[in-house]
C-alpha cells in the first residue's frame, strides 16, 4: 500500500504538468498550410530552410510614440513553430518606457535582456511581488499566469527577448481588460474609488 501511495506521488504532479502544456507533436514537424488551419500539415517534402527560419525581430519596434513596443511571434508568423509548443516575442522600450502588468493564461515566460536595464518582476497569488532591475544578459522567469511588468530605469533604449512554453500564451493587458473594456461603470468606480470623470479619463486611455 504505502508503495502505491509512494507511486502515486511520483506520478501525479508529472501528469499534471503533460496535461498543463501543449500537446507533444506527433511528427519531425508540421508546417501549417495556412494560418487559419493549423491542423493541416504542408507535405514535409515541400519544407524547405526559409520555413524554419524567421528575421522579423532583426530591429526594434516603433516604440518612440508610446514609449514601449512588442512583437509576438507564434506559428502564424513564423510556420516552422506550429506544433512545437514554443513562441517568442521582442519587447522594446524607450527610457521610462513600461510594459503594463500584464499576463499570458496558457504560458510560463522567460524573459532576456538583451540590452539596457529593466526593472522586471510579478506578482504571486498571495500578492507578493518579486522585482528587481535587470541588467545587460540577465534572465527572469515568470510562472504561467502570473501578473509581470516591466519598465526601462536605465538612460537609454532597452531590448528584451521573452520566450514561452507555448505556441498561442495569451496576452491580457491588466488596464485594457479592466478599463478597456464593456465591465460596467458603476461597478468599476466601486471597486476602486473613482469618479466617474476618473473612470472615463482611464478608459480613455486604454482604448487608445
């Protein structure tokens, strides 16, 4: 008996983990024949270099007007992702630059400073923060579906590259799900003691 329990122990957190992240592929590769259906694999003979490579993260983003600006790239940009269970994505930011609290429902991330110095962290469910600035070459995790930020604390332009355990995280942008969208006003300026002329200067924002 206590041998099963043993097993038992063993063996549930590992199916908990296959069962949390995408299913593994069932061939070398699967180059989609479209973006709309990526269930239907391109003839493998066809596959050539190009579909396994990608150069649309070479140079920042336009992040000068607001400050901040991100690529995601998944299997609809890049095919030679599709089944894969993996995605990535290129954050620039200018100085004072912020990438909102946000989070990726069907994610873990890590993220890599490429250049610059950020300030980067999350928050746990027991809203405990873990921050720190992050300097030139140094990496910070953060668990699926925890709230993360980021924001550029050095005198010049910042570069992350984050990567995740998923081919399709998710993003939900904390200020545009909560201001930016249809929740009702009464509620909202309950919840967190706003005006009625603060709650539209927010919402305002969110949905530039």
């Amino acid at each position: 008996m206590v041998n099963k329990i043993a097993v038992l122990l063993v063996l549930v957190p590992s199916i908990i983990v296959v069962m949390a992240s995408d299913p593994d592929p069932i061939n070398d590769f699967c180059i989609a024949n479209s973006a709309d259906n990526s269930f239907s694999c391109k003839n493998s003979s066809t596959a050539t270099v190009e579909d396994f490579t990608f150069s649309g993260i070479k140079f920042p983003g336009n992040f000068k007007k607001t400050g901040f600006f991100s690529k995601g790239v998944n299997s609809n940009d890049f095919p030679g992702l599709n089944t894969l269970g993996v995605s990535f994505v290129r954050a620039d930011f200018d100085v004072g630059g912020v990438n909102v609290p946000h989070f990726h429902p069907r994610a873990t991330e890590v993220a890599f400073v490429l250049e610059g110095k950020i300030y980067s962290g999350f928050v746990d469910t027991r809203n405990k923060v873990f921050a720190k600035v992050l300097e030139k070459g140094e990496v910070m995790v953060f668990p699926r579906g925890l709230v993360h930020f980021q924001m550029n604390v050095g005198d010049g332009h910042a570069t992350i590259l984050g990567s995740f355990d998923s081919q399709n995280p998710g993003l939900v942008r904390i200020p545009n799900a909560v201001f930016g969208s249809e929740i009702n006003e009464e509620l909202l300026e309950k919840a967190f003691g706003l005006s009625s002329k603060e709650l539209s200067r927010l919402k305002k924002r969110c949905n530039i």
